[in-house]
C-alpha cells in the first residue's frame, strides 16, 4: 500500500477494540429514586407512602395500583409485595424552607430534615420511623436519640422519636430511605422468608382442626355407633320382608327351596354334588 494516492491504515483501523460498556449516570439514578414516584415515575407530591423497602410512592399510584394490579407494566416487579395500605406507610415531611438561587426546577429539593435542616437529595442518607411516619436525617435522628433505658419488664427498649414524642422500636422501627443496593437486597430477601413462613404457618392452622382431641375422638365414636345402629335397622328390615315373602308362598313353591332342619337323601344323580338341596 501507499505511492498509490491512498491513505495508510494505522493500528486503529485494522484492531477493533471491545467497546466499554455504558455506565447509567449516578446523578440521573438517584435524583429518578429521590425526586420521582418509584412505580409511577412521576414526580412525588404528598401524600407520600414508602414501603418496607424504603422505596418512594405517591398514594395515589399505589392506590391506582391495588385497584388495578396491571395499571403499570413492571408494577409486580417494582412493588408486587404490597398488597393493601397496611404495607406502606404515609410520611410526614418537612418542606423546604430556603431554595438555593440560580437552580434549575428539577434540582431543587422539595423536602428537608427537620432537625439538621438538611435538604433531601439523596446525598444524605434519610430514615421514617414506622409508628408515626416522620422522616429526618440519620445523622440528625442518631444525635437527638438518646439510648432508652433496659425494660423491667424484659420487654423491648422504647425509644421516644425526637419529633413527635411517639414511642417507637430502635431495632425494629427505623427504616432508611432509599437504602444502598446491598442493603435492598438483604431486605427484600427477609421480607421473602418472613412472607414464605407466614404461608407455612397458615398451613399447619388449617391442617389442624379447631376442635380438641377430645371432641374430634368423640365425633369419631358418635359416627361409628351411628353407622352400627343403622346397619342393624337394615338387616332386621331386611329380615322382615323376607319373612313376609315366606308366608305368601304357596306349598308347591316352599318345596322348591326345602327344609333346611330335614336333612335330604342324596341319589345316585346328586351324591357328592353340591345342590341347593344338599
């Protein structure tokens, strides 16, 4: 090649390198998590719900969506274990009070902790506490919570929420919003084994009967001595019309079917064949 008024190819043209994959846009994910419906994907507006997943919803898309469970394409994917409102809890959130000058609209973050007065965007991690639904900061909520003293009781140690005064489970209360993928995955396979064991559970309560042993084992006899009662009732019925049948024979007709108390003599044609006079 070359001296014929070409080009030269270079190493470039002639080794095709595998092309990277394309990454989705860090910033585009979490401001789709923070500032949109997770099922409708529209932007959130109160009331807003969040599930055990910590996901974001707007009420009336789930609404729409346990009305109509095909409303949305990937809705089962998305939030196919919410099946009524007691799986998702409505959120109490503090609006932004002071927006930042020269932000574009959908930059602008609508709702802010209460107590650091940290805006929600999604670069600070935010949790709701379930019994009363009010959402703040972790760092925030971790500085005002005080650790509750031990239960005489041996019961669960209450916490008091530093917004609302409401008692609620440390262990157990506290949900972060939007929590990492990690960490969504290890709650999405808790809420499949907790589902699982409430099914099992269901299965044994119908399998074993509501009534004591006591009861079931006295059904049983009732039914039996009923049964015998009535097989009785039958075979004396049945006696009976048998009976009846005998006395309207005529002579000539009882000859037939003979004597069973006199014994009959056997000739040469039937001895040692079974008759219905033998």
């Amino acid at each position: 090649m070359g001296n014929d008024g070409g080009s030269i190819p270079d190493r470039r043209d002639l080794v095709k390198s595998k092309k990277k994959a394309e990454q989705a846009d860090k910033n585009n994910q979490t401001r789709a998590r923070w500032f949109y419906c997770a099922l409708s994907k529209a932007p959130l507006v109160e009331p807003i719900v969040s599930d055990a997943l910590g996901q974001l919803y707007n009420k009336d898309a789930i609404l729409e969506f346990l009305l109509d469970r095909g409303a949305y394409g990937d809705g089962e994917e998305i939030c196919g274990h919410i099946k009524s409102l007691k799986d998702v809890k409505t959120l109490k959130l503090t609006p932004v009070t002071s927006v930042r000058e020269g932000a574009s609209e959908e930059d602008v973050p609508k709702f802010q902790c209460p107590l650091s007065q940290k805006a929600m965007t999604g670069h600070v991690p935010f949790v709701y506490l379930v019994p009363c639904g009010c959402v703040m900061s972790q760092a925030g909520f971790r500085a005002l919570s005080t650790t509750p003293p031990a239960s005489p009781s041996g019961g669960p140690q209450l916490d008091v929420c530093p917004q609302c005064a409401t008692k609620f489970d440390r262990e157990k209360d506290v949900r972060q919003i939007n929590p990492p993928e990690e960490e969504s995955t290890r709650l999405r396979l808790a809420l499949a084994a907790a589902k699982a064991q409430k099914k099992s559970k269901k299965r044994k309560s119908e399998a074993v009967s509501d009534d004591p042993p006591s009861k079931v084992a006295k059904k049983g006899t009732d039914k039996e001595s009923g049964h015998l009662v009535a097989s009785r009732a039958v075979q004396s019925s049945l006696a009976m019309e048998e009976a009846k049948r005998k006395a309207s024979m005529s002579d000539a007709v009882k000859s037939l079917y003979g004597d069973p108390t006199k014994k009959r003599k056997e000739t040469f044609t039937t001895m040692g064949t079974f008759t219905r006079y033998a």
